[in-house]
C-alpha cells in the first residue's frame, strides 16, 4: 500500500495497513531534533504520506526590511522572534477599506509552475494544495484580532464583507 492508498482508505473508512500521518517541523524544532538524531536529512527519511502543495505565487513572501516579510495579502511578519511565521505588525484592512483593499489575483500563473514538478515527485503520496490561512486566520491577520472579534458583534456587515472577499480568492 502507498502511502496515497493509506490516506484514500482512511478517508473511505477503511482499514489502511498502517494510519497514514504528517510530520512537520518549526524551524527551530527542525533543528533541534536533526541534532538530536544526528542527521541534517532526516525529514526526507520520515515517509510523510501527504505532499503539500503551495498555491502562493513565486513572489509571495518579500523581505521589505530586515526579517520584516510581507506576504501576497500585504501583511506584514515580524520574524525576530518566530522565524517560520512571525508576528503581524501592521494592518492591512479596516471597515473603511474592507470593499476596495486589493487581493491577490487567484489566477495568477505563477502559483502554479511549480505544480508539475511536484506532482511527478511525489505520486506515492497523497497530495493536497496548501491555501494557507483560510477564512478567519486569514481575516485576523488582515485586519486585527481584536477588530475581527469585535466586529463580529458591533459591525457584522465589515465582518462578513471581509470574510467574503476573502473565500472569493480562495474559491
């Protein structure tokens, strides 16, 4: 069984001969545990059964100043202090611009050039397309945590039309 049938039978609700898994790592976790198994390449040795596929485009993350990195949505990461994600330092959505900020273009070519090659290598695994943030992690990190809570409650239509242009890109 390869580990793409593991993960088709668990989802068909059957019994694969082993439960397929991901294993994967923060970079200083990564780190960490390579020194303590002794070996830089042991990811490649783990046999995930998935294969992420990402749909950001080639440009998508931009160092704009020093560990500042702005991803396609124009957030902005701190990664002084996370080095994988970071934290969000500036906002990108308000009510008085949630009908006019620009999105990435879903379309774009680019968020797919890399797909072919990844496809040939790795037809064992079962593959899935990573959009990142979905809905509410992706409303959070545009407009604020504490706006988007609050908004749910004292300004519903921002809220929804945020979370609206927001699945619009993903769909």
């Amino acid at each position: 069984m390869t580990n793409r049938d593991r993960v088709i039978a668990a989802i068909e609700h059957r019994q694969p001969d082993r439960t397929p898994f991901e294993v994967g790592f923060t970079q200083p976790a990564y780190a960490r545990y390579a020194e303590y198994v002794g070996d830089a390449a042991f990811a490649g040795k783990i046999d995930n059964c998935l294969a992420t596929l990402s749909t950001a485009p080639a440009d998508a993350w931009q160092e704009v100043r020093p560990r500042i990195w702005r991803d396609e949505w124009g957030v902005e990461w701190d990664k002084h202090v996370d080095p994988d994600i970071g934290v969000v330092c500036n906002r990108v959505v308000t009510s008085a611009n949630v009908n006019t900020f620009p999105c990435p273009d879903p379309a774009d070519p680019s968020r797919y050039e890399r797909y072919e090659e990844a496809l040939s290598a790795s037809s064992d695994r079962y593959r899935v397309a990573n959009i990142g943030f979905s809905l509410y992690e992706r409303a959070w990190t545009l407009a604020g945590m504490e706006d988007v809570m609050a908004g749910m409650v004292l300004d519903k239509p921002f809220v929804h039309r945020l979370l609206d242009r927001i699945l619009e890109v993903n769909l």
